[in-house]
C-alpha cells in the first residue's frame, strides 16, 4: 500500500484537521498510506474527479465546503443520497473504477448526542447547506418533533425542512433563540475568515446542549457564550473525529484505534 493515498477536498481547505486525524491513525496501525489536504475550486471540480478515477493509487477522498452537494454530479449515487441527505461528503472508487458517492458526516454529528431523547422535542439550527443537511437527516431519524431553521435565506430554509418532512419553522438569522433543547451550529459563521456568529443564548433552558461544527477555532464564540451560561457543549471535533473514523476505514480497510481519541483531541488542539 506504499503508494496509496486519500485526501480532503475543498475551497479553502488549509484549515482541515483531517490529514492530522488520518496521519494519526495511520502511523497508529503502521499503514504506509498517506492523508492529505488538496484545495479544489468549484470550476477545477469536475477535472480533480476525473484525474484522481485514473490514479490506481487514489483510495478516496473527503469532502468538505463548497463541495458538500456539487460532487454528487461527478460519482454514483448508490445509496440515494442526493434523495435523502442531498449532499456527499466522502468519495469511494471501486474494484471497477467507479466513483461512489456516500456520507458519513450525518452519523459523525450524532454520536456524540446519541445519549438524548429527542424524540418530540424541537430543536433549533443554523444553516441550510450540506453539512444541515447531513444534521436534518440524523434528527429526522431521532424522530424530533420539530426543527427551528435559522438561515440568511429563511426560503431555503423552509424548502429544506419540507424536503425532509420535518416540521417546523424558517426563521432569518437574527431572529431570537427559541427556548429549545439542542441548539445546533451547522453553518460556517464563527469559523475563522467567516463572519461571526453572536447569539443572545438567554431564552435557551438551563439544561439546554450547544453544539458547534465549527472547529477552527475550536472555542468558537457561541461555544464560549454557552459556557459562560453553564450549559452543556460539544464541539466540532467531536462530529470531525466521528465522521473521519467511518471514512478511514473506508479508505484504509482497517478500523481506526478510537481508544487513542485524547490524545488525538490533545494533538488537534496543541
């Protein structure tokens, strides 16, 4: 497997912590294999698919912002996903050389909260792209009982939610917390280069769970206004961590050592 790489995609991507959490496990286990970041513009996304289909050594690659939804006009979508999620974030070329679209960022983000009984409840989330969509999904299958969309666009918003069947309301992004449970980042606001993200959290109850997919930086200022309010948190690396563990072993064939997850953490924020 000497030769034999996977990488993460996007535009920008020099922030991905993914080829230090792959590299980590892969000198883990002693797989001679390498990770890497490669930026990829919207218009060089279709030659990056078609160059990397003709690398035998090419194992795959993960998918991050603004590719989440685009790339699944360049792969097979076996699992239904553009009917389901409507985004990919992790691409597989098969023993034929085709190219497999699947996504594991939605089974990423819940098993940190997989603990909770949403089951009814409403929740509350920011943003209507890709990575919303992969949480929609994972509440949708929790079986809430309503999702409060915040968005810049509150009709795209409310055409999500209703892609989902999932009720509850559209609302812009300025528009007051509701008094929800699980509150939910999934937009890039607060990421460093992006606008900030500034939430009054006063109408959240007192054992409500902040969580923010944003990971760099990793105490981002919603992360830091729960805190200050003593509620409960989780980060984005937590979601990354899990997403990346179903992706490795996609790539490599092996299961990743997740009995090494702080010191991996500890890596990631030093």
């Amino acid at each position: 497997m000497s030769n034999a790489y996977a990488e993460v995609i996007g535009d920008p991507i020099a922030h991905s912590k993914s080829p230090m959490i792959h590299g980590f496990w892969l000198e883990k286990l002693g797989i001679d294999a390498a990770y890497r970041a490669h930026h990829v513009t919207p218009d060089t996304l279709a030659d990056y698919f078609a160059q990397r289909q003709a690398d035998p050594n090419w194992r795959g690659c993960n998918i991050t912002l603004p590719h989440k939804e685009a790339a699944l006009d360049h792969v097979e979508d076996r699992g239904g996903l553009r009917q389901s999620i409507g985004a990919i974030n992790t691409v597989l070329r098969d023993e034929d050389g085709i190219l497999i679209g699947t996504n594991t960022d939605a089974a990423g983000f819940y098993t940190p909260i997989s603990g909770l009984d949403l089951a009814g409840e409403t929740v509350a989330l920011i943003g209507a792209g890709g990575a919303a969509r992969a949480v929609l999904f994972a509440l949708k299958r929790a079986d809430v009982g309503a999702v409060v969309l915040l968005n810049r666009t509150p009709l795209k918003a409310a055409a999500l939610l209703a892609s989902f069947d999932l009720k509850g309301e559209a609302l812009p992004l300025d528009a007051p917390v509701p008094a929800v449970p699980l509150l939910v980042n999934a937009s890039p606001l607060g990421m460093a280069g992006q606008e900030p993200l500034a939430l009054d959290l006063d109408p959240l109850p007192n054992d409500a769970i902040v969580y923010d997919l944003v990971y760099v930086p990793l105490e981002t200022e919603l992360l830091a206004a729960a805190r200050a309010r003593d509620l409960d948190t989780v980060d984005g690396l937590d979601m990354l961590i899990g997403q990346a563990a179903i992706a490795f072993e996609l790539f490599f064939g092996k299961a990743p050592p997740r009995d090494h997850d702080d010191e991996l953490r500890e890596a990631l924020i030093s």
